[in-house]
C-alpha cells in the first residue's frame, strides 16, 4: 500500500501539518497539504502545503526565501495529521510567520485577552518585496 | 471584545488545536476545540476538547486518568489554530496517546512507509478498563 494512501485525506483532500522545528521542537507553523504537497516535500525535502486562500501549492519560502528543509515526516495514531521536522532557513534565528516572527504562535491568553509575547525579528515589508 | 470572539471557529464551529508538553516541547497529539471547550480549558487549567467521534465535550483524561494541566494558551497569526503548553499527568513519562505511548505521532515515514518509532509506554488494555 503507498503511504500517501494511508492518510486519511479529508472532505476538501487535504491533511493538517504542524511543522516542529528540529533541535528546539518550536512549533513553528500549522497549514495544511493535498496528496500532491505531501509526496513533493518527501521528494524534494523541503516544505510543500496547499494554501487554501491562494487555492494553488505553496512551496515554502517560494516568496520570502525562508525555505524549510525537513528531516522527518511523522503521522498519528489515526493518519489524519502530519507532523514534520524541519530546520527553518533564510535568516537566523528561524522566521516561518509572515508578520517576520520566529514562529507563528505568538499570541498568548493571559487574563482574558490575547497579547503578543514574541518579537518581530524581520520587517514583513523588507521580507516580501 | 471576547477572547473567544477572536478565535476563527471553522464552519463546524471548532478549532484545531495541539498539544505540546511543557519542558520537552514535545507534540503530544492534536484535537479540536469548540467555543466551549476553550473556555473550559481556560478555566479548569485542564485541556477539554470536542471529541468529533463521540460529539460530546470530552474531558482529556475523563477515562485514562491522562489529564493535561494546561500553563499556556496560544494562538497563531490568523487565530484560527491554538497551542496549548500542558504537562501529560497520570504517568511518568506522560501518555497522551490512546495506544499508551507518549506522544500520538509515533509514526515516520521512511523508505514510502510508515514505521512505529516510538514505544508502548503502558497497556491500552490497562488504560481502559
């Protein structure tokens, strides 16, 4: 059985992803991928996922030049979701979230609001030209 | 305005949500959350998620004693994903996983197949008596 059979592809054929940067294990982003996305990012090792808003395959850093190589594409317990290992490249410390912040996950709950704990590392305006 | 207003509900009204363990940074599985179970999880300082399969509230460790305490709440760029910093209770190490092993994303993909990696902490069996 191929193993892009296996998972469970949903109502719309995509899957969700978690991309876990590797050394640190910061969850850097979540997006999804369609069968296709899934069988390049194996082939290429880098990041492939389907953008949803821009209907069309997403090759990450396609535009910004932040590029994720992966090392381990691992599954659930019900393949139904992705999880990759990935080193996060094109600036130092990593930047995989648009607004130019190391991870996209930078809004923290604290006392019934949400607030931005991390830093902007890039300007968003000198990253996407 | 409500922190739960800014949350993107999808057009089921939930939120995808992972699990990452405190310390470790480990991602230990990966539910949904509906509008009320983010509140009960804010509130309990105990993960509760929507169980899809079961349509009901479900309480993270109600049956296996593997209760999640909850130190962080995030969520990302677009508000329609959320992160949850916890610490797996219940065992040591922590199980999150319904087949007893530590974390749901034991599976990796090698060769064009998917290989258990990760060990069987505890017997499902014994989790659920």
């Amino acid at each position: 059985m191929n193993w892009l059979d296996e998972i469970k592809w949903d109502r719309d054929g995509l899957v969700p992803v978690i991309a876990q940067e590797a050394g640190s294990n910061d969850v850097l982003m979540f997006a999804f991928m369609n069968r296709e996305a899934l069988a390049l990012t194996a082939e290429r090792g880098e990041a492939v996922y389907w953008s949803r808003s821009r209907n069309r395959l997403w090759h990450k850093g396609e535009e910004s030049g932040h590029i994720q190589t992966v090392h381990e594409i691992r599954t659930d317990c019900d393949n139904d979701v992705v999880l990759l290992k990935v080193t996060q490249r094109g600036y130092e410390p990593g930047i995989a979230c648009h607004t130019g912040r190391h991870s996209c996950f930078f809004q923290r709950h604290e006392g019934g609001q949400w607030k931005s704990v991390d830093p902007v590392l890039k300007d968003p305006a000198s990253i996407y030209k």
